[in-house]
C-alpha cells in the first residue's frame, strides 16, 4: 500500500468554487441580460468563440467578464490547474553528490510554516529538481493539525517536516538543516536567496557558516517574471519536487494577483488551510535565480546525468 502522504485524502475536492461560478457566468441563457446589444452590434458568434475560449484558460476569464459582459471582477484568481502542478516523478538526492546547486529560503513569523529548498539541474537538462524540508514549532503542531485540519504530523512522521523546540521556529534549526544536507552529499551551494525580511541573525549565522546569501526582493516586479517561468516549467512537468505533499498543497493554495502594469505576484487562496501556506513566494524568490545560470559557468549547473 502507499504511504499516506496527507495529500491524497483531500485531492479530489481540490475545486477552485469561485471559478466555477464565474464560468457558470458565462452560460449563453445570461448573455442577452447582461449586453443588450447583442445580436445587433455585437455578433453572437464572436461572443461564443471569446466564452469558450475564457473556459480553457481561466487566465482570460476576468477580462471577458468585464468587457464582454459588463460583470466587475477582482484581479485575484488561482495560478494553476491541480493537473498542471500534480508530478509523481521522485529523484534520489544521491544522483547530484558532489554537484552545485541553489538554494533558498522563506522565514515565517515565528509560529508559521518555514521552507528551506534546494534547487539541481543536470547539464544539458531544463529540467528542475527541487529538495526542500519545513519547520513549524512542537508546541503548535496538534493545534496546527486540529485548527487547519492539515496532516502535519504524518508530514513530520514522513521526515518531510521538522519541529523545532518550543512554540517558535528556531531559525537556527533551518541553517542546520542547510549544513547537514551539504555535507551528506558533498554539494556546492552557489548561494542562497533569502527575502528581504528575513531575521538578520540568520543570515548572519549562515554566512558564518560559508555560505553566500543573496538578498531577494519580494514584489510586483521581481516576482512577476520568476512566477511565470515556474508557472510554465509547472505546465510542462518540468519541475521534479519529488512528489512532496506539502509543496504541492501549498501550490494548489496559491493564487495571483495582478497589478494596472500586467505584473503577477502570489497570494493565498482563500480555501481552507490556506493560511499557512508560505512557500510559493519562496519557490517564486528562488526561481528568479534560473535568470542569472546562463551566466553561471556550465560546471556550475549540476552533474551529467
């Protein structure tokens, strides 16, 4: 029998509701109501072929709405398909000994989920593979799973998560997270992204340790370009994170945001357990480093395959 992975129990009630009754908007009884002109201005057909299209891509379902059918929408929708971010593909680590990688990290406020990634590609390969492990405190793990009514525990009873002392994240348990898989396979950390808000003391403890951290921005125009990179590397399977659970709990929990310039940030869906889920900024802040590898000299980029 497979492990249960905490994530299969609720996946098939993963169903963006808000999408199905914008798109229940678009039933042809509602159009005469909602334009008049239609059938003497505006054609029916043209108006068809747009609502069909806004149903294979919700991306356009906000502009046709408002246009087409006079019905204001909010810039906030979901990212991308359960389909599009599901991969059962898994690695072993063991495959990238002694290679370089990058890496990134998003610190939570102190009761919160924490992320810690690495990131690996093999020369000649586009294809991305991702390791990550999370922190939540012990003392708020059984309130966690009561209030939120998310498996952590079987996550930590899987090794996926680590529970740090106390009812607080001990940002020193992430950096020695950092340390122990480094020196396990013998990696070369080209450097860390962190995001801006991140607690001094951390980085500071990191770089005691040797390693080169690289402050990352977290706004409309640093994360803008980096997401829609994901978000297509996502589309194509070409992202491997080892079937994680909880990455892809948190992804199928992200949404988007969309500013006047066409710029995407990510944002928590409001769906249940949402609340917590952290990592997409930080997937997004360790993505923009894939811009800086064609500068990266190709031993630099991973191991052959």
């Amino acid at each position: 029998m497979a492990a249960y992975d905490g994530f299969s129990a609720f996946k098939p009630y993963l169903v963006d509701v808000g999408l199905l009754r914008r798109l229940a908007q678009l039933a042809s009884t509602a159009w005469k109501k909602a334009d008049p002109a239609l059938g003497s201005i505006k054609k029916t057909d043209d108006l068809q072929l747009k609502a069909e299209r806004a149903k294979q891509n919700p991306n356009d379902l906000s502009g046709v709405l408002c246009k087409e059918f006079n019905i204001r929408e909010t810039v906030k929708t979901a990212w991308r398909s359960f389909g599009a971010i599901n991969n059962t593909e898994t690695f072993a680590l063991e495959q990238f000994r002694g290679a370089y990688c990058i890496g990134g990290v998003d610190l939570s406020i102190t009761i919160d989920l924490t992320c810690a990634s690495l990131l690996f590609m093999r020369r000649g390969s586009d294809r991305k593979c991702i390791v990550q492990k999370y922190f939540l405190p012990t003392d708020r793990l059984q309130e966690r799973v009561q209030q939120d009514k998310i498996p952590y525990d079987k996550w930590f009873e899987r090794g996926l998560l680590r529970l740090c002392t106390g009812n607080s994240i001990n940002y020193s348990d992430v950096t020695q997270w950092f340390v122990e898989i480094i020196k396990e396979y013998d990696l070369f950390p080209a450097w860390i992204y962190y995001d801006s808000y991140s607690a001094r003391y951390f980085v500071e403890e990191m770089q005691m340790q040797g390693f080169t951290m690289v402050r990352c921005v977290q706004g409309a125009k640093t994360l803008s370009l980096p997401m829609q990179m994901l978000g297509a590397d996502l589309q194509a399977h070409k992202v491997n994170y080892n079937n994680n659970p909880i990455l892809k709990w948190c992804l199928t929990n992200t949404g988007v945001q969309t500013d006047r310039n066409g710029n995407i940030v990510p944002i928590k869906n409001q769906s249940p357990g949402s609340a917590l889920t952290e990592p997409p900024p930080c997937r997004t802040a360790m993505w923009s480093c894939m811009n800086t590898t064609a500068n990266t000299p190709a031993s630099h980029k991973g191991v052959s395959a």
